[in-house]
C-alpha cells in the first residue's frame, strides 16, 4: 500500500484533507520550536557546568582563602606594609568576632593565619613544646593544683571502728607569664615590593626567635623575668628525694659512663621512675650526649639506641622515645646531660593566646622594625615525674 502525498493548495485537494494537513504542519513546528528550545537550553547548562569544571581544576593564585578571617589578614598585610592602624580598627566597629584587633597596650594583634604558622613552627622544632602539657590561660599567671600524697585507706569489717586516715595535702603551683619579645626588620623598599610574601617572613623570624630562646628557658630558665627550667629546681641522689627537688641516678664515673657496663645506668635511670609515669615517659639529651649513648650495647652486643622505623618518629632508647634539644648540657663532670621522665605530667607551659606586633619605621632608618610579643611561662608541676641521669661517681 502507498500513501500519496496531496499539496493542501492544490486545486485537487478536499476541505478536509486540506484541513488536515494544515494542522498537522502547524503541529510539526510547534514541535520542531519546542525542541530547538530544549536543545539550546541543555547546551547552556552543560556549558556552565564545563565552567565549573575548569575553574575548579585550575591551580589558585594566591594561598589567601575567602574566610571568615580574611579581612584581618589583609588588615594586619597592610598595617605591616604601610602602617595603616585605620583600617585594622575599622574591624573593631564592623567585625565583632574581631574585636581585639588592636590589643590595648599598642601594636596589632597578629592575624589567624600567621599565628597558626607560628605555633606549629614552635611546636615542631625540638623544644619541650612537644611533649610538655601546654595551657592558655588570659590572665597573668596560670595556677596548677597539685596532690602529690597518697590519701589513706584502711579494710574494715562490719563490727569495725572506723578511724580517720591520712588525709592528702594539695600544693598550689603558681606560674607566672613573662613577655618574650624579638625585633626582626626589613626595609621601606622591600615591604613595598608586593611579590614579597611580608606575612611568611615575619611568621618565620618571629618563630625562629621566639623558639631559640624559649627552649632555652624551659630548660635552665631561672624564673626570673622568664620561665623557671627544669635544671634550675635543686637535685638530690634519687634514695633521699622529697618534693620540691629532682632524683638523680649517678653513672658511676665522673665525667663519663663507667667502664664496665656503661648501659646499666641507663636502665637504673628508667627503673628509678615510678611506674605510673613510664608508659608516657621519654629521653631528653642533646646532639652531643646522644652521639655518645648510640654507641652503648648491652651484654650480648646489641645498641640499646634503635632509629626510628619510619619518617617522622623519634629514635628510641631502652624502648622510649628520644627528644634531642640542645639545650640541654654536654657530658661533663657531675652534669646532668640526661633527663627520663612522663613531661606532660611534669611540666607545664602557659602562654596567652595573643601574638601582638609594633611596628617601628622611625628607630632604624631606613629599616622598619617589628616588636613582636607574646606571653609565656613554664615550670615544673610534677617533681616525681622527672629522674636525672647525673654523670658522676
């Protein structure tokens, strides 16, 4: 069967047919319109998304993310480049999560982002700060409460008289805060180059600053006008330790390990911690010290040192980390080169949350001075929870 096609304006073609037809064309392209819309509608959708995808593939120009704290930070870039204090207030009044932007004693509180970079540079170099017990507090000392005594107990019966047992006595530790301050400068024409990343630069010489002279201090501080060091507290031979000192196993040489069985004071030196402290517990010495410890062996020629087995991990000694920080003394005679001990539980450093930042263009023409400064304090919190190992007869 064929079907013959009929020109609706054809003189042969009936009303109907003619009608028909009619109709069926106008449908045709309503259909085609509608289709040619659908189509173009569907190209621009997926074009915008091959926008997204592009945008989102392409490599950032800048690290400076849209957040909540960006208008600090350019805020604190432009005070630091030109010593614009304006526009860091400006943040006071239109920002109230910012609203101690500029710290009341002068200067410009540091922004987010560059005091980040700062604590972890201060927590990864090799300070007590990483495995001391770390606190902020707001005011100006920080108070630990100690109880360093056992409270009594006593097995009763039913017909028992019940008596009082001992009760135990709470010390109060009070750790004052000290300033730490460091003055790095740069000139005029260096802050104005706008390829110079001014933030990473004072981020990385304040750190530097502020680590080189804080491990000092939690080491030999003498508590005056800066933290009190661990080897600053007095020591006594471990058998007749009481609170308030340090316990110290001697090596049997002066100056050195003894001769015969050079290792066994090391071992001595683990033992004489309590054992609640060991599981916790770590080796603190400096590069010197530790050069002469890696060559011991026990009895049967094996190193008591063992590297650690991957990236990242501290060496280890008799089992238990080891922390190289050189501030701690060389092998001498009656020096205490080596300490073991649960630092978290020992020893406590408090800090204010706040770096603030001064700038001075006038004092060191043509150089602009930064004084940077910030709070901290350390002391020991817990007496039994460090042993010395004293290089002595």
């Amino acid at each position: 069967m064929s079907l013959d096609y009929t020109d609706p304006n054809s003189p042969d073609a009936t009303p109907d047919v003619k009608s028909a037809l009619t109709g069926f064309a106008a449908d045709f392209r309503g259909f085609r319109s509608d289709l040619d819309r659908r189509l173009a509608e569907q190209a621009t959708r997926l074009d915008a998304l091959d926008r997204k995808a592009v945008a989102a593939s392409r490599p950032h120009l800048s690290s400076t993310r849209a957040d909540a704290t960006t208008p600090h930070r350019k805020a604190f870039a432009a005070y630091v480049r030109q010593g614009d204090e304006d526009r860091v207030r400006s943040l006071d009044i239109e920002e109230k999560a910012l609203s101690t932007a500029v710290a009341a004693e002068g200067g410009v509180l540091v922004d987010p982002q560059t005091a980040h970079r700062i604590e972890s540079v201060l927590r990864a170099s090799s300070s007590l700060r990483a495995i001391a017990r770390i606190v902020q507090v707001d005011a100006t000392a920080y108070d630990a409460l100690i109880d360093h005594t056992e409270m009594g107990a006593a097995w009763i019966t039913e017909s028992t008289t019940i008596s009082d047992t001992v009760t135990p006595s709470i010390d109060r530790i009070s750790i004052p805060l000290h300033e730490l301050s460091a003055t790095p400068k740069a000139s005029q024409r260096l802050l104005d180059d706008s390829a110079f990343d001014v933030e990473g630069w004072l981020a990385e010489r304040i750190a530097d600053r502020f680590a080189r002279a804080e491990n000092a201090a939690f080491i030999d501080g003498d508590g005056v006008d800066k933290p009190k060091g661990i080897l600053a507290h007095p020591a006594v031979d471990n058998a007749s330790w009481s609170w308030g000192s340090l316990g110290t196993v001697s090596t049997g040489a002066d100056g050195g390990f003894a001769p015969s069985d050079p290792g066994d004071a090391l071992v001595e030196l683990v033992y004489a911690l309590p054992a609640g402290y060991r599981a916790n517990a770590a080796f603190l010495m400096n590069s010197a010290t530790a050069g002469a410890v890696r060559k011991l062996k026990d009895a049967d020629g094996r190193y008591l040192w063992a590297e650690g087995l991957t990236e990242g991990q501290p060496a280890r000694l008799l089992g238990y980390p080891v922390l190289i920080v050189e501030d701690m003394p060389d092998i001498g005679s009656a020096s205490r080169a080596v300490a073991f001990g649960d630092f978290r539980a020992a020893y406590t450093i408090a800090e204010r949350p706040d770096l603030r930042v001064l700038r001075d263009p006038y004092s060191a023409k043509p150089h602009v001075l930064f004084y940077a400064t910030r709070r901290v304090g350390g002391d020991v919190t817990d007496f039994a929870a460090i042993k010395l190992l004293e290089f002595s007869a």
